[in-house]
C-alpha cells in the first residue's frame, strides 16, 4: 500500500505537467500522473473531470495542448494511436458489428502480421480466458451485454498491450453482473501483471479495484493515493465528499495541540487529526466530516453524545440506513449507518438518540 | 375506460377519412396510368373501354424507347457511381476535418439543389458549345453527376455523423493504420448508406428530364427525353404502358434493396448496428 511512486522514467505510463483545453474550457490543467509496471490505476471523478480526456490522452486519441505522455519511458506525443501497443475498452464496446466474435478478437492480431494459425490458437485462449468458449461465430449481436463485454475485453487482451485502458466498462451492466465483472476484470488483470488504467464516475467501483486511484475534478487530480488512505484521509472537502458517504458537520475550533485538533459540537467535544487545519486560529469555523459507519447511537442524554431525533430510515439487508434530525449537522440530516437490522426495533422513527463518534473516523476541514 | 361521446367518435371518424383520402390521392396517378396502359384503343382515355396487353408490345419493341433504355443505364451507371465517389470524398473531409471554406464548400456542392435543372441544362449545352465539345455520352454524364451529388453527399455524410467513431478508435487501438481502418471498418459500417446514396443517385439519374432535354442529343437521348419526344407525335396508350413498367422497375429496385439492406437504413432512417 505504501510503495513508493513511481518516478517518470520507470513507470509503465507517465503523464507529465499535461494539459488540455477544448475551446474555452480547460479539461486538464497541467496534470502529472505516473503509472507503476502492473498496477491497476483508477482515475475518478464526476463528468467534465477530465478523467476520460486524460484516458484519450493515453490512447493517442487526443494531443495535449502541453506536456507529455510517455509509455514505457518513451514520450508518446508524436506516437499514433495505432503504434502505441495500448488494449482499450469502451464504454458501448465498441464491438465490430460487421464481424464474429472470433474475427473482432483476431483483428488486433491480424493487423500485427500474426501466422494464421497463431491467430486461431491465440483467439481459442483468450476466448477460454474470458469463458466464451464455443462463441466464436457468433455476432456482437447475438450476445449479452456481460458477453459482448468479455468480447471486448478479450479483444484488447490478445495482443498483450503494454497498457490497458478502460473507460467505464461497467456502466452499461446491470449491478450483479458488474459486480462479477469486476471480480473477473480483477482477477485476469493481476494474473497478467497488466498495467492497467481505469475511468469511472463510481466511487464505490473505484475503491474496490483500484491499487492507487486518482480523484479528480476541474481538471486536477485532487488526491492520489491507495483505496483505505482516500477514503479515510480525504485531503480535501471534495474528496471526503466525493468518495463515499459522508456527513457534515458544523463546529468550532477550541485549539491545535501536537496535531491534535479539540472541535466543539454543539455540547460535546472532539479531538481529531489537525493536519488539514494548519493555520486555523481557535474559534475558527470547521467543517467536520464523519463517515455514516463511523457514527454510533444511544441513549440520549448521555455524555459526549449529539442530540438528534430520528427522522427515518432505509433498510439495505445487510445495513440500516439511518436519517437524524441533528442541529449540529449542515444539511440538517445525519446518515448513520448501523450494520445489522436491530436499529429498526430499537430506534423507531420519532426517538431521540444521542449520536457518539469515534476520532478515527472524522476529518476537519476549515469551514468553506 | 369512459364511454366515448358521439363528438369523440366522430372525430376518430374524420381522422380516418381524411388519411384515408391522403392515401388515395397518393396513388391516385398511378392508378390511373396503370389502368390507361391496358386501354385496347389507340388514345389517352380513362377508363378504358376494351383492354389489352398490345400496348406493352409496342413500348418494349420502339427502337427510340430500346436506345433511350439503354443510354438510360449507360449515363446513370456512370454519373451515380462517379457521383458516389466524389460526393463520399467531400463528405468525409466535410465530417472529419475544420477548414476555413467549409461552410462555403458545403453551400457550393448542395446549390444544385436551389438551381432548376433547365439552368443546370442550359449551362452545359452552352459551355459544351463554347468549347466544341461534341455532344456525346461526356456531358450528359457529367450534368448528371452535378445533379445527383447533392443527394449522395447528403447521404453518406448523414451515415458519417451516425457512425460511432468509438469502432474507428478501437481499431486504431489494435494497430490497424488509417487506411486499415478505413478499408475494414468505416467502408464496411458505411455501406448501407453507401449503397443507399447510389440507389437514390441512380433513380434520380435516370428519372432526369428537364437538364437532360438540353444536353442530349439524337444519340444519347435518354428515356424521359425518348417518352417526350414520342408523346409529342403519338398520343397512344404506350407511354403509360412504359410508366408502369417504370413504377414496376423502380419498386422491384426498392424492394430489393429493402430486402438486403433495410429500407430504414437505406433512408437512414435508423441507425446501422
């Protein structure tokens, strides 16, 4: 988790001081990004993040304004698309409708000069890898959305790219097939130690893929770092807010002693990490961020504990999602999550609750 | 459901009639011809009195109708394909790349559109004069293909826009340079409005009357100019006999194509995967 960056010239894909406008707009803003041999890279963000341009940017697609692409050490720039030895896959596909299932996977290899006969056993393979054996003639047509997309991802593995990049090859499958997808996806890519660039929206997919992901808006990368350091260290408000659920909430701050910050709420009090505070005078306004599993309930009044009423609540199966009423929160509703289903006989809409957290799982920001 | 009031039916009624009389008018001419090309007697009369098929006889064995067909394909095979490939040429580099002219190039090769075709006609029988172009199989061709272009341009400039450029990228992604691309995805996945375009091209071609009348001569008239200069001395049922076989052609023409290539993406009308 904590192995070091990789500087520019070792990585597999680096992207150094890149940037890129579309007329008025600026996609990417002067981005540096260095992706390690294997490793599987996520770029996440909302849409107009920048995340696909700078995907495009890898593929040859697109031309930075500024900056430079390098694959395997060697700057890209001036590389075309098609010298670049890149696997991609799309977010429709991108299937050949014209073609079979065998002929899409062949396609790479055919342009590449490959004997025929290599070809065939090359296609059987991936095509075992994938677990569509028996599928070659048919038409993307013919096939699930699941299928196609094992097509597509056995197209892009047949020639052994150097990279392979994904933009959001999830988003058009329905939620129990992504979520095997994904483990597939996961598991083919370790085994072949495939450098590996991944686009999405969803933060949830991010998370639970990614070596190192990159969270970006406007154009930046606004923190890159392993799944558990983002989630639990967001950087800043957008990241904390971002990436998982969170909840928000007002408060003050009494004083930073050896990095620890003492924020009142309301009647209680917090100590939390203050590296995000530097500068932050005492009575200050922050903005607390708490993750909903990190939030307890109990019996109101006790101390250390928010008052809150609860407002209502959503069952998950597996957890209870909890919406209170809390002054203390920014939006007026806290999200608790409580693993489990007592919550639903033990705190009936309309109770008053006392909410306590734990320090761990709180991030302070000054107020925005 | 509520009971629907006499107003309501009434309405729904009068819907009915009146796309029922839309319909009819549509056919109506045909209708008509078709009945008048079976007429035993030697006018234009509706409705015929005695029936016969003699009049097909007659049509099939003019000698003027005979070349007029034959110039027909002759001139219509070659301006729809020239016109094929220029127009794909100017639609591709209209969709694909930013140029300082576009728009003005875009108006230039849709004008004839705006410009009656005896303008059209005129001006070539003119120019061809001016440069002692004798007038020969050339100029009818080329007149043509000015006019057909537009239609072809349009077409498969309509299919470049509804084409994916993702298939393009994820080909290139798997190695395959421009010209590879080009020749094994965008050809292929362009095809049916390929296709469409020339179909369309082609009826239009060998449909042409008006610039035709200018630019041909005894030679190289074609069929519409052959049934003009015909119905100018006879006034027999002939010439409906021959528009039916053309109403026949072109159907079977359309329905083939129908058949192969999906109607709707002739007319792209839907998309192509």
């Amino acid at each position: 988790m904590t192995e070091p960056a990789p500087t520019t010239s070792d990585a597999a894909v680096a992207f150094d001081g890149v940037t890129r406008n579309f007329a008025e707009v600026r996609a990417l803003d002067n981005v540096s990004l260095a992706i390690s041999r294997g490793e599987f890279m996520t770029l996440l963000g909302p849409s107009g993040c920048g995340k696909t341009t700078l995907l495009r940017l890898a593929a040859g697609f697109l031309a930075p304004d500024s900056g430079s692409v390098a694959i395997n050490g060697k700057c890209v720039n001036d590389v075309p698309t098609y010298k670049r030895e890149i696997g991609m896959m799309f977010q429709n596909y991108a299937l050949f409708p014209h073609m079979s299932v065998a002929d899409n996977i062949a396609y790479g290899l055919k342009t590449r000069r490959v004997p025929r006969h290599e070809i065939r056993k090359r296609v059987a393979e991936a095509l075992v890898l994938v677990k569509l054996t028996g599928m070659d003639e048919r038409k993307p047509r013919q096939l699930s959305g699941g299928q196609q997309q094992r097509v597509a991802l056995a197209r892009a593995l047949v020639i052994n790219p150097t990279v392979l990049l994904l933009d959001e090859p999830f988003s058009a499958l329905d939620k129990n097939l992504r979520a095997s997808m994904q483990i597939e996806l996961r598991d083919i890519q370790r085994k072949l130690e495939l450098t590996t660039i991944f686009v999405t929206h969803d933060q949830s997919e991010a998370l639970s893929l990614s070596d190192r992901m990159a969270v970006m808006s406007e154009g930046k990368i606004r923190q890159l770092g392993a799944p558990l350091e983002i989630y639990r260290k967001p950087r800043d408000r957008f990241v904390a807010s971002f990436v998982g659920d969170t909840n928000c909430l007002r408060g003050e701050l009494i004083g930073i002693a050896s990095g620890e910050a003492v924020i009142a709420l309301g009647e209680t009090q917090i100590k939390v990490g203050g590296e995000r505070l530097a500068g932050a005078l005492p009575s200050a306004k922050v903005d607390l961020f708490v993750r909903p599993e990190r939030l307890r309930i109990g019996a109101p009044g006790a101390s250390g504990t928010m008052a809150g009423r609860i407002a209502g609540l959503t069952y998950h199966g597996g957890h209870v999602d909890l919406q209170i009423a809390c002054r203390a929160c920014r939006d007026g509703l806290l999200l608790v999550r409580a693993a489990g289903d007592n919550a639903i006989t033990d705190w009936p809409p309309g109770s008053d609750v006392g909410i306590s957290m734990d320090a761990e799982g709180c991030v302070a920001f000054p107020a925005a | 459901m509520a009971p629907r009031s006499t107003y309501q039916r009434l309405l729904a009624f009068a819907g009915l009639v009146v796309v029922a009389l839309i319909l009819a008018f549509l056919i109506l001419p045909a209708a008509v011809v078709t009945i008048a090309a079976f007429n035993d007697k030697a006018i234009l009369s509706f409705p015929p009195q005695a029936w016969s098929w003699r009049w097909f006889e007659r049509a099939l064995a003019y000698p003027d109708f005979r070349t007029g067909f034959q110039n027909g394909l002759i001139v219509t095979a070659w301006s729809s394909s020239i016109a094929l490939i220029v127009g794909s040429m100017f639609a591709f580099v209209i969709d694909r790349y930013q140029f300082v002219f576009k728009k003005w190039i875009e108006g230039v090769l849709m004008s004839p559109l705006v410009i009656p075709h005896f303008t059209v006609g005129l001006g070539f029988l003119i120019l061809a004069a001016q440069i002692g172009w004798s007038r020969g199989f050339a100029v009818v061709v080329i007149c043509h293909i000015v006019l057909v272009l537009p239609f072809v341009l349009r077409s498969v400039y309509v299919s470049l826009r509804n084409l994916d450029s993702s298939y393009e990228q994820a080909a290139a992604s798997l190695g395959a340079t421009p010209l590879r691309v080009l020749l094994t995805i965008t050809v292929p996945l362009l095809l049916p409005g390929l296709v469409g375009g020339w179909l369309f091209a082609a009826i239009l071609s060998f449909n042409e009357f008006t610039a035709s009348l200018f630019v041909t001569s005894q030679r190289t008239q074609t069929l519409p100019v052959a049934m003009y200069n015909y119905v100018r001395e006879f006034a027999d049922p002939s010439m409906a006999a021959l528009s039916v076989m053309y109403v026949a052609g072109t159907a079977v023409l359309i329905a083939f194509a129908n058949r192969f290539l999906g109607l709707g993406k002739v007319l792209n009308i839907e998309q192509s995967h």
